[in-house]
C-alpha cells in the first residue's frame, strides 16, 4: 500500500444539545487524499477515546489497525470512521433511552435517560459536520452505527429509531439487561421493536466469559426476535458469540473483522466448522444452546444462526432449529451440525437432577 491512512483529532467539539464540548476523533482511509473525488462510507463508533487509543485499562481497539489491514487485503471497503468521545460519568445517561419496557429506575447506577438527546447530537450535530467537511457517502445504505456494552445499547435504540440514517449496525456485547444476581432479578434495559426496519446489515455478538454483565440467553434472545421480524438468518442478521472473550477492548478489538467485514466486506468462502457450547443438560434443568461457530478468511467468524442439526439417537434428546436442547432422557448421543457443506460432530450428555 503506497497511501496511507490518517487520524484526526477535532477536540473540543461543541454540542448545542447538551451545552458541552467532547473530541472526534476521525480516521480517513488511505485513498482519501489522493482520490479527490471519491466518497466513503463512514462508520460512527461510541466511547471514541477508546478506538484508536488505550482506554483506562490499557486496552485499544485499535480500529485503524484493523481497517487497514482488511482494506489492504481487499476484503473490504475504503470508509471513514468517526470515533465519538463519551463524557466519563455522563455516559450511562446519555446511552439510555427512555423508551416502552427499559426498567432504568431499576439499572445498577441512577440514570436520567438522555438517550434521544444524545441521538440528536449525533445525527444532528456530528453527522452533519462530518458531511459537511468531509467526502462522506451520507445515505442509510453507507452509513454504520457501532458500540459495546451500554454502546451497544445505544447503537441498537438509535439504528432501530432512525433506520433513516444508520443502515448497518453493529451491536457489540450489548447491556440488554441489569442482572442481580445476589437477588435473582433481571431487569431489562431496551425496548422491543415490533416492525422490521429497513436495514440491511445487524451485527449482535459477545463473549462467553462476560458473566452476568451480559448474558447469551438475552443476546441471544434479541438476535432470535429480530429473526421473527424478518430479518435473514446469517444474512442481514449475523451473530456470534466468542466462547472465549470478556467484557474488554482486547477482546472485542480481537473479533472487530467480522462486524466490519459484515458491514462492508463479503465473509467468502467459509474454511472451518466446529461445535461450541452445551455439551451437558440435566434431564430438568434450565435450558441450554448449542454453539456451532462457522469461521472464514482473516479471522471473521459466526455462530451460525439456523444450520441443520441431527441427533443421533431422538430417544435421548431433540435440538430445536435455534440451536436449543430439548432433553429427553439421561444417556448421551451425537449430534451433528451442517452448514454451508460442512459437517461438526460433538457428543452431547443428558444427565439426571
């Protein structure tokens, strides 16, 4: 590659919603300067500080890492990324909606949902700006929407409010919902949509050592509620759940092809299938997902949403279409996964209370 990409930084950047200022922090690819004449997709992302840079933690995303390498193999698309600062203890304000069915008043920090300001702050202000000064392609179909945890909650209200500006989202080990566990309560932090929107690219994942912060059988549970909208399976929707990975920048930086590659690449030809997930059920204990994880060039993997699934022995268990194990009686069998002309085979274990 003979051009490279650049950073900037616009700091103290003026919100007339809130009456505050916060940094952007913008990547242009490496085309941009040369090419005078082209427009880019471009690509907004929560928690901005982080993108590009250590969080707290140490810990980046390292997004311009990640685009160039995947620009530079030809698997996906030139754009822009714009990195949004948060406002530290402002944050889960301005990450809530108060919408239908979010229990705020029950999150684990007291909230004043600031969502829908924030959400006009982002379209109104920094989007504008960005059309404005930049080469943007400013359509729904080129514009993408990403956030992790209560970004992730954002990201889903606001693609799913205004699919008139935000075509492709990208949800990433979202907070769907405030679990106690010491109290056994599960309050839930986002609003169900009733109607499929038009957009034409979602991306939910997270990872399996998370712990209660965010849960599979929610994640999951959205992606399952989108599918019932109409949304395709493994198509305009695509999930993944990394068995592996925490609620951290490493991790979510560690898995951020495939969202990007989902959004404005192609996945290709698929090289490996293996089967994840629920290898024991009790015979009535609660109920458990298998995990069959499809992965492909570069690193870009899914948990495919709808494969075709064979127990060997139905007198020991069923599996449902979604992956779900229906228990039958104690003993254990083969169950093999397809997808894609591939096969995985695990064995699976019904166990008494």
């Amino acid at each position: 590659m003979t051009n490279r990409s650049t950073i900037l930084r616009i700091e103290n950047f003026y919100s007339a919603s809130f009456d505050n200022c916060r940094d952007l922090f913008i990547y242009l690819p490496p085309s941009y300067r040369q090419d005078t004449t082209r427009r880019y997709p471009v690509l907004y992302m929560h928690d901005g500080q982080n993108i590009f840079h250590p969080a707290f933690n140490g810990y980046s995303w390292n997004v311009h890492e990640t685009v160039d390498r995947l620009i530079d193999l030809g698997r996906m698309a030139e754009i822009i990324v714009v990195g949004i600062a948060n406002m530290g203890m402002e944050r889960a304000d301005e990450f809530t909606h108060d919408l239908e069915g979010v229990q705020f008043r029950s999150d684990k920090v007291q909230i004043q949902p600031k969502g829908h300001l924030y959400e006009a702050f982002v379209i109104e202000e920094v989007k504008a700006y960005i059309d404005a000064v930049f080469r943007t392609s400013s359509g729904p179909e080129h514009t993408a929407l990403m956030g992790s945890s209560r970004g992730g909650q954002v990201t889903y209200h606001m693609g799913f409010l205004r699919p008139d500006i935000f075509g492709k989202l990208a949800i990433i080990s979202p907070y769907f919902y405030c679990v106690d566990p010491a109290h056994g309560t599960e309050a839930p932090q986002l609003h169900v949509f009733r109607q499929k929107q038009p957009l034409s690219s979602i991306w939910i994942d997270l990872g399996g050592r998370e712990g209660t912060l965010v849960m599979e059988k929610h994640v999951r549970g959205v992606a399952e509620q989108l599918l019932e909208l109409g949304y395709t399976a493994d198509g305009e929707l695509a999930y993944y759940c990394d068995p592996e990975a925490g609620h951290v920048e490493k991790d979510w930086a560690a898995r951020l092809a495939s969202p990007l590659i989902h959004m404005f690449g192609a996945r290709g030809e698929i090289q490996s299938l293996a089967l994840h997930g629920c290898k024991e059920i009790k015979l009535a204990g609660p109920a458990c997902r298998l995990n069959p994880i499809a992965k492909y060039k570069d690193g870009v993997a899914i948990t495919v949403l709808r494969p075709a699934y064979t127990a060997d022995d139905c007198s020991v268990l069923d599996v449902r279409a979604d992956g779900t194990i229906v228990p039958k009686q104690v003993g254990e069998t083969e169950v093999t996964v397809e997808y894609e002309g591939l096969k995985a085979i695990a064995i699976v274990r019904v166990t008494a209370d």
